[in-house]
C-alpha cells in the first residue's frame, strides 16, 4: 500500500500545484457549505466556524484524494481498461474507496476534536458531494492518462518508422559490393581493402543514423554519399565521375538523416547503370528564401516522365526520402523530379551551428576532404 501511494505521487512541482488547488477547493467548499447552514447574513460573527468548516473540508480532501490517487495507480496497473468489466471495476472501486475516506477522514476528526459534530442531512450531502467530485475528476484524469499513452503509442510508431526508414539500403548495392571487392582481391588487393573500409564507414554511419534523433549535417550526408560513391567507382571504373558543388557554409545545416545517399544511389542505377559510355553525377546545394534546395543530377538518360509518381513506383529509394521528408516536415518539404535527376526543397529551421566530430566519425570519414578521389567544383 505504501509503494502504491509513493509511486501515485506526482514530482515535488506538480505535488505544489496540486497542494495549492486542493486548498483553494476547500475554501471553496468550506465557504459554500458555511454559507448553506449559517446564512451568510452571520458571516461576521461566525468566522470561527467558516475557519473550521474550511479546516475539515482540508482533511476529508487531502484523505480522499490520496487514497484515490492510489487507488487509481493499483487500478491502472494490474487491471487495463479493456472490458466493460474492467471499466465498472474501476468505478466501484473508485466509489468505495471514496466512501471509505470520507468514513475514515470524519473519524480521524472525530478523534481529533471531540467537539466535532455532523447531522446525517450534513453527512450525506458532503457524501454525496464528495463522491460526485472524485468521479468527476477521476473521469478526466482517466482521460488525460488515455491521450497520454496515445500520444506514447503515436511517437513510437513515429519512432519505429523513422528508424525502419533510416535502416533501408538496398541490398543489390551490397551484393554488387562484394562482387566487386572479390575481383579486386587478388589483382588490386590495396584497391579492395580500401573498398572494404568504405563499405565499412558507410554502414557505420547507417548504423548510427539509426539510433541517433533522425537528423545529420548536410556534410555528415555529403561525406556518406561519397563514400556509397566510391564503392561504386570501384565497379564502374572510370565510367563514373562524381561533381561535388555544396559551399562549406551551408554543410552545417541539419537535415534528416540517410536523405542524400538514396538519392545518388538512384543516380547511378539509372544514370551509369542504364547506359553504356561514361556518366557524371553531381550533387549541388544552394540555399534561397529559408530553403535547402538539394539536386542530385546525372548525366544518363534520364526520367521518362518527370511524374514524380511515376518513379515513386519504380522502388523504395525515392520513395524512403519522400515519406522521411514528411515525416520530420510534412507539406513544406517538396520532392520535384527533373529531367536528369532530383531536386530536394528542405526547410530550414534557424541557422544551424557547426557542430564538433565525434571520434567516430573521425575514425569513420578522416579530415581530407578529397580522399574520395571526387571533384569538388567551387
């Protein structure tokens, strides 16, 4: 019973906020019930008596509402809203244990002050006042806890989404990484070790984007893109060229983690991937109107149609970006597709600050900018 009371007590803050309207109540109260078998006309000869019948509404209050509050905590605990049952469950419960403080609270002033006296008119009426209060209030507490696990239950399914999302690679890209390390193993054994570690500080990064908030700096991702594009320069040769264009003031800016890798996946499968000759992907950023505009572009053949519906179909990748982007900003991001590849509208919120590296991604991407053999166009 103690654990259940100490675990139904709310922090000391909302314990003071409850304290203080608790005694507001019993003024309140104490005054109406004064005001009932007095007469206010007597308020000025029987301030002693207003002063008691506040002081006893205080106790029968404080004695009702704890029990309640633990009662209520037992209730939640070990019987779920689930059934009618459970449901009538709670309000006779409720009921009881309300009948029982009043009982208990009348006798603990009884014992107190001798003097202490109740008609049954009076008794019944606090009663029945009484009762009516703690269902009332119970009602709305029941309801408040409900909305609560809702928005608990809303978050984690945000949550798992998000990271279901964050987790998507495409596992061809995976197969083709291996394929491709394996025939660069004992022909080019330096070139396939590099290959490996960048592989390996890809999926790191995936791995951590996975269980960090959901967002990263627009370097974080450029340097991740770089590194899923140099495993893929190991495939393609030298067919493959990669143009950076992104200003160093704007790859602080936050935007949600895994967005850009995607994107220049779905440049090489239909960029490189789709034609015979060489192929250039570009990825530029540029800032305008509080916006992130964020095109990756390829020099292949291109959409068909630029429906962005229509590519949507093709795969997960376009589509995991869209939904993410929703996820974190509903309408105000835009995904448009162009001829030659896709451009991203991204919303900024404030300016954002460079932030240190971890050791991690030390480890995981070094300090040169240009370690990835791309170009990075001023």
């Amino acid at each position: 019973m103690l654990t259940a009371i100490r675990n139904a007590l709310p922090g000391p803050r909302r314990l003071a906020r409850q304290a203080g309207l608790l005694l507001g109540i019993s003024v309140l109260i104490g005054a109406f019930l004064f005001h009932v078998w007095t007469g206010l006309g007597q308020l000025s000869e029987r301030w002693p008596t207003l002063l008691w019948n506040v002081y006893f509404t205080l106790v029968h209050a404080t004695i009702i509402v704890a029990s309640v509050r633990a009662a209520m905590y037992v209730l939640r605990t070990s019987v779920p809203l689930q059934s009618r049952r459970a449901v009538a469950l709670h309000v006779g419960t409720l009921s009881v244990v309300t009948v029982v403080a009043f009982g208990t609270a009348t006798g603990l002033c009884k014992a107190l002050h001798p003097g202490f006296d109740l008609s049954w008119d009076v008794l019944l009426t606090s009663a029945t006042t009484a009762s009516a209060a703690t269902l009332i209030w119970s009602a709305f507490s029941y309801m408040s806890a409900f909305y609560q696990r809702l928005r608990e239950a809303e978050a984690a399914r945000y949550e798992a989404r998000l990271s279901a999302l964050r987790a998507q690679i495409n596992p061809h890209f995976l197969f083709n990484a291996f394929n491709s390390i394996a025939a660069l193993v004992r022909t080019r054994p330096g070139e396939a070790e590099a290959v490996v570690e960048d592989l390996s500080d890809l999926f790191r990064y995936a791995l951590r984007a996975s269980k960090d908030g959901g967002t990263a700096t627009l370097g974080d991702e450029l340097e991740a893109a770089c590194r899923y594009l140099s495993v893929e320069k190991a495939r393609y040769r030298g067919r493959l060229t990669v143009e950076i264009r992104v200003p160093e003031q704007l790859r602080p800016l936050p935007i949600p983690s895994m967005t850009l890798q995607p994107l220049v996946e779905n440049a090489v499968q239909h960029g490189v991937g789709e034609t015979q000759g060489d192929c250039t992907v570009s990825v530029t950023a540029e800032r305008a109107d509080g916006t992130l505009l964020l095109r990756v572009l390829d020099t292949g053949p291109g959409f068909d149609s630029t429906d962005l519906g229509d590519a949507l179909g093709e795969g997960s990748g376009l589509a995991n970006v869209r939904e993410r982007l929703e996820l974190f900003f509903g309408e105000a991001a835009q995904m448009r597709l162009l001829p030659q590849g896709i451009e991203l509208q991204i919303p900024l919120r404030g300016t954002a600050e460079t932030r240190p590296r971890s050791a991690v991604e030390e480890h995981a991407f070094g300090s040169d900018e240009h370690a990835f053999g791309m170009t990075e166009a001023e």
